[in-house]
C-alpha cells in the first residue's frame, strides 16, 4: 500500500508518516519499482498502534520504546502519566477558577481585569501581610467575587488576615452565606470552624437562618459557636445550647455563654424563657457544685420573679459555695 493510501486509510497525514520513518517508529517494508514507499500490514499495524499509544499521552521517543524494548515496563510510565495528567487537570481546574472569578467580577476594561488578577494572587500569596492587604481592598468596586473571599478566609489559618476576610464577606452581601453553609458539611474541622465563625459576622437573614440550624449540627464547635452568635442576635434559639456551654465550662466558652443568656434576658419575654430554662437544668441535671454554682451566677444577669426564687432556693443549697454565691446574688437585686 502506498503513503497516499496509508494515509486516507490510518488517518494519519502523509507529512506524519515521513517524520515516523526519520524517527525510526515505522519503516515502509519496501519499495515500488519507481521507489515509491510501500507499506505492508505489519507496517500499517504498527501505525495504529503508535497512534494508540500517543492518545495516552505518550511521547513519541516514549512510543518507541514501547514497541521495541523488549524489557520495557509499562507500569513506571503508566503511573507517571497519571501523575502528569492530574496536575495538568488541577492546573487547568484553577485557570477556569480565576476565569469564572474574573467574569464574575464584570471587569469594565483590561485595567479593571488587571486589578482582579492581582487581587486573586495577592489573597494566594504566602505573605500574610500581602493577604491581608488584598482582603482590605477587596471591598472597593470590581474587586474580587464573593466566592473568592470564601474560598480565602476557609483556608486562612492566621488570625489577623481571617479576620480581615470576615470583614470583607461582611461587606459584599448575603451571597457568601449558601457557600458558608456548604462548608459546615466539611469534612474538616478547622474549615468547618472557619465556616460558622464567617457565618457569624454576617449581617444578614441567611447567615441567621444557617446559624439556627446549625444548633443541630454534629460538631460541638459548630453549635456553640452558633449559638453565641445567634445570642448576640436576640435569637432565643439559642438557649439551650448557652446553658449546656455554662454547664460544661470548655476552654472558657461558659463565661462567653453567660453573657450571651444575660444579654438576651434583657427583654422580659426572652428572661421568663431563660429563667425557667436554668431552673429545670438545676431541677433535673445530675450536676456537680461547680457546674451548679455557674448556673447560679448565670441567673444574677436574668431578672424578674422565676429567676429571684431559685435562687433564694439556691441560698440554702447543702453545697457551701452555691448557697454562698446565690446569697451573694440576691443581695445584689434587692430594692
């Protein structure tokens, strides 16, 4: 079979053929009697296999050795391949990332699309002080879309620049709030933290409405943390969460908690909720002295009737210090 045929059959351009038989891949087994090349079978064989071969990614001195090294191993090259390909994957995953980001952005001009670029490579920068800087001017017109600053502040680990991040989501809208959330499913506990710390800085109803199902979520972290949050907000959801933290006195959070309960008792209608809350965990919790006498002094922020009456019940407490401390308590409400 001649090139021409060759190459209508194979696919394979006549210019291609030549340059396999300069390389040695493939020689026409002979010639016609006006020398023109004439491929035989085998020959055509060995052209789809060498095209075979270059759909995995091989290089043409690669197929080479593939075919006529009779000690070569597949599974070094195989492997080595799939290395290459994953992080030409990852490579081109992130370029469609910072595309997306920019067109999200809706740069007006090429300066427009400078400055988002710069902006990107600033938060990715090992600098914390670059990070931080571009966090800060992140809010300014046409900077960089919300989804970028999510993605920042949940693989942020300094707390200075975290915390400019939050400022920033802050400042861009509800839109972060959905993609806050998803991160609260993590499977990661130090992005799972981050989430609901963002989430808490957000002024807005979705951020609230997270916030108040996460009280339910299986992390601990993620339930306190939400619930100081949502206390901050007035939200009486909260409640029992607060009094369980007062209760267990992790790391400190008891104290934070009391003040979110006392914060929140500073309308009537939330109080009566919170008094008769700690009264029932007092009543029927199997708790030790020291977890009774936080609950004490958690009711010396509640006012009205419920909360005066525990703790003159609480004044003769057979523990010491409770009865001291609600005796205490009292003398500090009386008219």
């Amino acid at each position: 079979m001649l090139i021409g045929d060759v190459a209508r059959r194979s696919g394979v351009s006549a210019r291609m053929l030549r340059h396999y038989e300069s390389l040695g891949l493939v020689r026409p087994t002979g010639r016609t009697g006006a020398g023109y090349r004439e491929y035989a079978d085998e020959d055509i064989r060995r052209i789809f296999h060498i095209e075979s071969l270059r759909t995995l990614g091989l290089s043409l001195r690669e197929v080479g050795s593939a075919l006529d090294d009779p000690d070569f191993r597949p599974s070094e090259l195989v492997d080595d391949l799939i290395r290459q390909t994953r992080e030409r994957i990852a490579a081109e995953t992130d370029l469609l990332t910072r595309l997306r980001r920019i067109d999200a952005a809706r740069p007006a001009d090429w300066e427009d699309v400078l400055q988002i670029v710069a902006l990107l490579q600033a938060l990715g920068s090992d600098s914390a002080g670059k990070r931080q800087r571009a966090a800060l001017s992140s809010t300014q017109p046409n900077a960089v879309p919300v989804e970028a600053l999510v993605e920042a502040v949940l693989g942020e680990a300094d707390p200075i620049v975290a915390g400019a991040l939050r400022w920033a989501l802050a400042r861009s809208g509800d839109g972060g709030s959905a993609l806050l959330g998803e991160a609260l499913d993590s499977p990661s506990a130090e992005v799972r933290e981050r989430a609901v710390r963002s989430l808490a800085e957000l002024p807005h109803d979705g951020a609230t409405a997270l916030l108040r199902a996460a009280l339910t979520h299986p992390d601990v972290v993620v339930r306190r943390r939400a619930a100081l949050a949502l206390g901050e907000r007035g939200a009486v959801d909260a409640v029992p969460t607060l009094i369980d933290m007062i209760v267990d006195e992790t790391n400190g959070a008891d104290a934070d908690a009391a003040d979110a309960l006392g914060a929140l008792a500073t309308r009537p209608a939330p109080a009566e909720r919170i008094a008769t809350a700690l009264v029932d965990r007092l009543a029927h919790g199997a708790l030790g002295p020291a977890a009774r006498r936080r609950l004490t002094q958690a009711l010396a922020d509640v006012p009205g009737a419920t909360a005066s009456s525990a703790l003159v019940e609480l004044s003769r407490d057979e523990d010491r210090a409770v009865a001291l401390t609600a005796a205490y308590v009292l003398t500090l409400r009386a008219p």
